[in-house]
C-alpha cells in the first residue's frame, strides 16, 4: 500500500504511476481508433452505433425512443436488450455531443475498457504479487482474446468491463462490509445488468458464487458489527442493482411476452422450427 509521502521508486510503483502506463498502453492498442483512422467494425459500426445514436437523438428532441420507424415496418426499440438504453455511462457519453459520430461511440465503447482495465489493475494489486504482474494482467484483459475478439458486440464488451468493477467493489464489502460499501457494489453490479446479453447472466452466477464462499471464508472472522453492516450493505446491493437494471429488464420481457407465437416456451422450444 502506497502511504502519504512515500518516495515513488521503479521497485515500488505508485497505483497512480501503474494506471499511467496502463493508459499509455489502451492508448497505443487502439491509436487507429482512437484517432479516427479505423472505427470498431462489423457489428460496432453497423448495428449497435446507429442503435445508440437513435437513443440519444431521440432523448435530445425530449422523446423517448420506444419505438424506432426506421428499421423494418417499425421496431419496438427499448425492448431490445441489446439497445443500451438503460446502460448508464455509454448512454451518458453520447448524450454530451450534439451529434455524436462513430468515433466518439468508439471512444465510449473503449473507455468502458479501459475503465475494466483500470478496476483489474487495482483488483490485482490487491491480491498481491508485484507491479509487473498487475500490469500484465490488466493489460491481457484489455487486449487479450476476449475482449479483442468482442470489440464489434459493444453489448458484451460492456458487461465485461463492467466484471471487474463489480469484483473490486465486492472485495471491499467483505474486507469491510457497510453500507456506503454495498452501495457502490450495487452500483456497479446494476450498471453491468443492464447489458442483458449471454455472458452478463454467466457473470452474474460467477459473481454470485465468489461472494458466496468469500462470505463463508470471512463470516466466522466477523464480529456483530461486520455482520450487521454485512446484512444492511447487502440489501442496499440489492435494492440499488434492482432500481438500475429492472427497467431493462422489465422492457426487454415484453418483447418474447407479446411477441406473435406467445405460447411457445422462451427459453426450451421443442417444435419443427427449432431443433
């Protein structure tokens, strides 16, 4: 841990030296992108920015984008569950331009990415070891195969940055567990569940169970205090996780509820038209 007034050396690097060198690596990665050169591909450009940008410049005329007239016959957008319309900090950053190009969709998209790096970099510290492994860590899951191969489906690239944020807030609860704690881990836990893909339900269990054994793993340590703040921070996770992510989640039903073919099951369909 860096104290107040430490001497800043090679040996041992400060957190803040570490995260500049991280950005200078997230800058280089994607320079191409970054600087206009190239846009985030495929399914980025074609399908989820002009999404996004519907959204914002529908909010901008003080509408609200239920329904979009532009693709199909009409396309009931909000209950899309890959529409970002509820996803905070992406929505936020589109919202601050007048028109909002593919370049500065690709800056939102890759800034969520360097936010997750930033979060593993601090994650890591915490576990120990040393300042090279922290940085390499951080910097594979920037770069490496999973986020690399995914930076055309904005939705999954999304949720997974939002992984370990979600982990660092949930490790500072149950190093300490209180409320303000469990605040920001539902904060952080809503914010990742309003990208409702495949993988954000696989990392809602994987997360699910960590907290359940490093609740197990620290319960008997705990004094009546801790695990007072422990029940109270865990129903505010809850409480503010549920106020973020429900209202996706309640749109995105709607759509499978009161679609046409309402009586076949959603998720297993034995019939001729699925195998």
């Amino acid at each position: 841990m860096d104290l107040p007034g430490e001497t800043l050396t090679t040996e041992n690097p400060s957190f803040r030296q570490l995260l500049m060198v991280l950005c200078g690596i997230w800058a280089a990665l994607h320079f191409n992108v970054l600087f206009g050169k190239q846009v985030l591909p495929w399914d980025a450009i074609d399908q989820f920015y002009p999404t996004v940008y519907f959204n914002a410049h529908t909010l901008r005329s003080g509408l609200v984008p239920w329904w979009n007239p532009y693709i199909y016959a009409g396309y009931p957008q909000i209950g899309d569950p890959q529409g970002m319309m509820f996803s905070p900090l992406l929505m936020g950053w589109m919202l601050l331009r007048q028109d909002p190009g593919a370049v500065w969709f690709d800056w939102g998209v890759l800034l969520h990415v360097l936010m997750g790096g930033a979060a593993m970099l601090a994650l890591l510290r915490r576990y120990g070891g040393n300042a090279l492994g922290w940085l390499l860590g951080a910097t594979v899951f920037m770069a490496g195969g999973v986020a690399a191969s995914r930076l055309e489906h904005t939705p999954d690239v999304i949720a997974y940055a939002y992984v370990p944020v979600v982990l660092l807030a949930l490790r500072q609860f149950l190093d300490e567990p209180r409320g303000r704690r469990g605040l920001i881990l539902g904060v952080a836990a809503g914010a990742m569940v309003t990208q409702l893909v495949q993988i954000t339900y696989l990392f809602v269990l994987v997360i699910v169970v960590h907290a359940a054994i490093g609740t197990v793993r620290r319960w008997a340590a705990y004094d009546l205090r801790r695990r007072r703040g422990w029940y109270a921070g865990v129903a505010v996770a809850l409480a503010m996780a549920s106020a973020i992510g429900l209202p996706q989640l309640l749109v995105g039903w709607q759509p499978p509820v009161l679609r046409y073919r309402g009586g076949m099951p959603l998720l297993s369909s034995p019939s001729p038209w699925w195998p």
